[in-house]
C-alpha cells in the first residue's frame, strides 16, 4: 500500500500547478487577497486603529438565505476549477490502473486460496510493486473492474476539488468579517503565496493518498473474490475482521451476522481503512 499511496500523492501533487491557480484566482477577486507577501503589513485593513471595513455584499451567484456559508460548491468555482479536476483524474488514471490491478491479483489467488480450502497462496511470478506481473497473470476478470475507472477516479477528484474551492471560498468569506480595531483579521487576508501554499496543502497530502489507496486497494482485492466466489459456486461468505483492539463495532456487528448471501450486504470494506475480508462457506466446513 506504501508504495501507491505515496504515487497517488505525488500525482495529485503534481497534477496542478498550485502557484498559476492562486494567481487566476487573485486576478477574479483582487479585493479579496492581497498581492504580496508584504501585504498584511501594509493593507490598511488589517492595521491598528482602523476602521473595520463594511462587509461586502454575498455574491450574485449565492441565494441570500445562504449568504457565503454553502458547503456545496457553486457554479462559479465549479467553472473556475474544472481544469483542475480535468488534471487530476489524468494524473491518477495510470496510477489507479496499476493499483486496481495488482490489488485485483492480490483478492482473486487469496479467494481462489480460500474458496478451495487451502492455507498457502499460489502467487506465480507476482510479487508486491511488479504490475507487468500482475497484468499478465489478471487475465480478463479484470476488465469489469477496470471498466469502472472514470466513475472512481472522478469521486477522488472531486473530493479534492471541494476542499480546493473551500479555501478559494475562504478568500471571499474573509472579505465579509467586521474587524474590531486593533485586533488581527481572523481569517486573515491572504497572498499570492498564502493562497498557493493553502492550495497545495490540500494537494500534497500523506493522509489523503494513503486512504485513497487503502480504500481502492481493498475494493478491488473485494471485487476480485466475488468474482471467484460466483465462478467456484460459493453461495455465501462471512465477514472475518482482523482480530484485534483496533476492530471497530461495525466491523464487529457484521461478523457476528455470520453467513449471509454472496453479494448481499455487509460488503467489505464496510468503512474507509476497513481491514475485514469477506470468505467463503465452504461446505462441511465447522
């Protein structure tokens, strides 16, 4: 997992230029952020004994009763960042594509494994990090899987781009504070660099990309043991947790179910960071 979390950060990372996207934004709302890192010593607004500067009206594009406070993001940004969003999905398609495969061989030998009763694992030539391997040895089971690629890494994208455009926002909410004098503007009002280090902190985050790359591979290795499942005619699973103090009450609850139809709720992974795994009942099994 180390290894496509940290090539699912770099690529998101690396998928927008963080500095070009604070300066078009500045230039739509010049108000709004200063230009400089010198700005917040100098902007009369923010400077001691000042009057607190009217609040601006909310934007033509906002309902009134919401005034700034939507969490959905508005048509405006939505238009503002769609190149970004149009960039990120390129950077992580290759990426994914890698991941779902090797996680896809990774669920399909640990069913067939399972589903056959055995406590080794025939892993043939794969293993962890080789995709050509893994490429060779998924054979066509694969496909399905890949063939939900736009809708998964679209969700990631998107994802991302609703907490870039809650920064963005931020520059413009911060416009609509009264300031007391003497005190500092809270949000403060931004620069050029501010903005473009806030952006990419969104980006270039470890935690982000580990969970993306948690959550995909544990969907696909699911998907792959279905898939084995239905072939071998295994008509049930049951889930099995982890075993230890980290196993959470969902977690938990679904394994007390005990046997249940294949494909019939709870599937793993039941939550983000989920470790469970779904085997199958095999018959004349205790």
């Amino acid at each position: 997992m180390r290894i496509y979390a940290a090539q699912v950060r770099e690529a998101t990372v690396g998928s927008v230029d963080t500095g070009r996207l604070a300066e078009a934004w500045v230039a739509l709302h010049p108000a709004s952020v200063g230009k400089g890192e010198a700005g917040r010593e100098s902007n009369p607004r923010t400077r001691e004994g000042t009057t607190p500067r009217t609040p601006l009206p909310p934007p033509a594009w906002l309902p009134a009763s919401q005034g700034n406070a939507t969490k959905a993001i508005n048509p405006i940004l939505s238009a503002f960042l769609s190149r970004a969003s149009a960039a990120i999905q390129r950077a992580l398609a290759p990426v994914l594509a890698r991941l779902w495969t090797e996680a896809w061989v990774l669920g399909n030998r640990s069913a067939l494994a399972a589903s056959e009763g055995l406590a080794d694992v025939d892993w043939g030539a794969w293993t962890p990090g080789d995709y050509a391997a893994a490429e060779q040895i998924a054979g066509p089971g694969l496909r399905q899987l890949l063939g939900e690629a736009g809708i998964r890494i679209k969700s990631i994208a998107d994802s991302r781009l609703e907490e870039l455009s809650l920064v963005l926002e931020e520059t413009l909410r911060s416009d609509e504070i009264r300031r007391q004098p003497g005190t500092e503007p809270l949000p403060p009002y931004l620069s050029v660099q501010d903005l473009t280090g806030r952006l990419r902190t969104v980006l270039d985050n470890p935690d982000r990309a580990e969970l993306v790359a948690q959550a995909e591979i544990a969907r696909a290795q699911a998907t792959a043991a279905r898939q084995v499942y239905a072939e071998t005619g295994r008509t049930e699973v049951e889930v099995s947790t982890a075993e230890d103090a980290k196993v959470c009450p969902a977690c938990e609850a679904a394994a007390a179910l005990g046997p249940h139809p294949l494909g019939s709720p709870p599937l793993v992974p039941i939550h983000p960071r989920c470790r469970c795994a779904e085997l199958p009942v095999l018959a004349g099994a205790p």
